[in-house]
C-alpha cells in the first residue's frame, strides 16, 4: 500500500478526479480516499 498527500483537494469532484486517473493507470488498484485528511492511499 502506498499513501500519498494530495493538496488542494476539497470536493468530492476532486476525489473522483483523483481515483479515475490512478485507475487509468492500473484498473485494478483499490483506491481510498481521505478528503478530511487530504492523503490517498492505492
């Protein structure tokens, strides 16, 4: 599991944003987002 710091990210667009582009790159990553906390973690 990697956990990344995403600034700038405050909606839930940006979320859907943010998982759509990881799973462009890899269909089978799992992917969980903490809005709150700004951090991704695939």
């Amino acid at each position: 599991m990697q956990v990344f710091n995403v600034q700038g990210m405050t909606c839930g667009h940006c979320v859907k944003a943010v998982t759509k582009a990881i799973q462009a790159l890899d269909g089978s990553a799992q992917v969980e987002v903490d809005l709150a906390g700004r951090q991704v973690k695939v």
